[in-house]
C-alpha cells in the first residue's frame, strides 16, 4: 500500500467532494472512509485509476450518510452527478483548499488547526505539540472548528496570513518530524508566490528554501541528530540557498518587514558562513531583536538568548536565559528550553549542572532522533566528572 500516493491524493479528492455540493466536514469524513476502503481493497485489487476510484468511492460514502428526509430529496439531485468511471482530470487543489480551511467564521487559530489535520495530513498528536497544547485540547478545538464550519458554505476564501502560518507548520513538521511534508510545503508556496505579490509569502519561501538546503546534513547515516556547529557544510544545497537569498534580498528591499523575513534573514547568516566560528552572531542577535520585537514570542527569546551566549559568551547567553525565565511563569515548558540551558552551562564549565539539564532536556525531547542525542550529550558530561 502507497501511503505517499493516497496522502498526495487526499486534498484533490476533497475538493472535489466540495465543489460538488459536500459541506467541507462531511467531505472530510466521507473521504477519510474512502481511505480506509483503499487500504483494505487495493493490495488485493489496485485501480488503474487511483485518483478516480477515491472519487467515486468517497462521494457514495458522503451519499450514504446523508440520512434526513431533506438530505435524501437533495441526495436524489446529486446521484445523477456521480463521477462516470474513468480518468479523472489532474486539478492541484490543495492550495485552494487551504485558503477555504482559512474560513472567515474560524478564528486563526482554529482556520490553521483544521487545514493542518484535515489538508496537511498531520495527526492530532502533531498539531498539539506545534501548538503546545495537551492533545485532548487540540482534538477538541478540531472538533469545534469542524462544527463551525459543518453546512457553510466555502465561497468567502481565508487571509494569506493564516494560509502562511498553516504552511510555516507543515514544512516544520516536514523538517523534523515522523511524515516528510517538507518539499509539499515548499511546492505549495512557489505556487502561492507565483499568484500573490506579498514580501511575508517570500520571506516564508525563503526561510524554507535556507532551511531545507541543510537537510542533508542534518542526520548522520545512522539517523542520529547533528547540530548545526557539527554539519557538513559541503553538504549543503548551494543552489537552494542563493536562490533564496536571492528572495529574501528581494523581499527586504520592499520595507515592510514580517517574521518570516526576519526569520529567513537570520537562516541566511547561518548558510552564509563558510565555518561555524565565522558565524556573524552579533547580527543574528539585532535580527532576533527584530523577531522578538515582531512577535513576542518566547520561543523567539529563547533562541536569541542561544545567539546572545555565543556573541557576547556564555554568561550573557545565561542572562538573557534568566530574563526569559523572569518574565514567564511557565519558562519550563517552553520546547528546548532545558537544553539550552545545559548548552550554555557546558559553555561556562558548570558540568554538573549542565549533566542535569541535558538529562532532563531529553525526556521532553519531541521527537527521538532528538532526545538521542540529549542523552548523548548527558552521558558525555557524566563520564568527564571526577570519580
């Protein structure tokens, strides 16, 4: 079973169910049936027609649940548009599908959960974590929004900021998490850059093209995690970053800046360093400086307190890391904030202490690729303490 080809398949499929009359939770659910009959038919008896048997299939299920009286007068008028048997044309709807997920009636919040589990393909678990959430909260603000939206109809498309924010998480989750989603990101906002002339949609290509440029690099052959002091830089997509340097210049010199610029700018300061040590950390502290002044966002302080320590050494680094600590009551339970913590410990000779935190950073670790190496870096320390 090609999971790759039916999740490639699913945004099309949805569409299609919504131009044809579907309200967009009942689509929803008529295609996730269509799915699972795939899973259970297609190793025994593959279509010709992939895209077209999910198609048929999922519009007899959305057939089959419509149950009211008013619902069956209405289903007598949608069985003569069935879909015949045969090809069916190869419509990309995917962006447009995340632009109706951005529906007015949603909050952003809720707009960005939706498109994420049902057009991006991320589990419920997943989406918790981008967000922070417990992920009862996040199943239950899905539900919501599938409420919200169950019977509107999807003629009043979202705003491109919440468009950027779904493709900003689905590219992250892609990067570093368990379903490659990455490229599909990508695809999707060349497609967005090519229709909206916006410097935010620019900065966001930007910022992917520079991160993804490193993706080679980023695991070693056994799967283990490399920092980015550690990578390969010869291994690095040269291509993909000067073309998006090149955006991202583009985007600047329109003067309206956005955290994704600003985000990119400081990805592009890292790739433009031949060496770790000839890193310009000074100018990636003023651009999160920008990014914080930009978003507030802890996640943000946190990073620069990171560039902090190695701009101005590790005790400045530790300072900001106390202000952060300051000015939130809930510093803990920010992502990667005990890790770095032991990092810039271990930089100022606290070992002990750093050991603790590298231990601890490891049990909170989002992925295991990562807390791998946290535990790594723990067990290190505590084989260079004195016995």
């Amino acid at each position: 079973m090609n999971e790759a080809l039916l999740r490639s398949l699913t945004p099309s499929v949805l569409g299609i169910l919504v131009r044809r009359g579907a309200d967009f939770a009942a689509a929803e659910d008529a295609v996730q049936d269509a799915l699972v009959e795939a899973v259970r038919v297609w190793p025994a008896d593959p279509p010709r027609d992939p895209k077209g048997w999910l198609v048929t299939v999922a519009w007899r299920k959305f057939l089959d649940a419509t149950r009211s009286d008013t619902a069956r007068r209405r289903r007598e008028d949608l069985v003569d548009e069935e879909p015949a048997p045969g090809p069916t044309p190869q419509v990309d709807d995917t962006l447009q599908l995340y632009f109706l997920c951005a529906h007015p009636s949603l909050t952003p919040s809720s707009a960005v959960a939706l498109t994420l589990r049902a057009v991006g393909g991320l589990t419920t678990r997943q989406i918790a974590q981008a967000y922070l959430v417990p992920e009862a909260t996040m199943a239950q603000r899905i539900s919501r929004a599938k409420r919200t939206v169950s019977g509107v109809r999807f003629d009043q498309p979202g705003d491109v900021a919440t468009v950027l924010r779904v493709l900003y998480l689905v590219f992250n989750e892609g990067y570093s998490g368990d379903v490659d989603l990455a490229a599909e990101a990508i695809r999707l906002t060349r497609q967005l850059a090519a229709a909206i002339d916006h410097p935010e949609v620019a900065g966001l290509l930007a910022l992917m093209l520079l991160h993804h440029a490193r993706r080679a690099s980023r695991t070693a052959p056994d799967g283990s995690l490399v920092p980015l002091a550690e990578q390969d830089r010869g291994r690095w997509d040269t291509a993909s970053i000067a073309e998006g340097v090149a955006i991202l210049q583009a985007a600047l010199a329109r003067d309206r800046l956005g955290e994704f610029q600003a985000q990119a700018a400081i990805a592009a300061l890292h790739a433009d360093a031949p060496t770790v040590e000839e890193t310009d950390w000074v100018q990636i502290v003023e651009w999160y400086d920008e990014l914080a002044r930009l978003t507030d966002s802890q996640v943000v302080r946190l990073n620069r307190a990171v560039a902090v320590g190695e701009a101005d050494g590790p005790r400045a680094g530790l300072a900001a890391l106390a202000a952060l600590d300051d000015s939130s009551a809930t510093s803990s339970s920010i992502p990667r904030h005990a890790a770095v913590a032991a990092y810039l410990h271990e930089r100022d000779g606290d070992l002990v202490t750093a050991a603790r935190l590298y231990a601890e950073a490891a049990r909170k670790a989002p992925n295991l690729a990562e807390r791998d190496y946290l535990t790594r870096q723990a067990a290190r320390l505590n084989a260079r303490r004195p016995r």
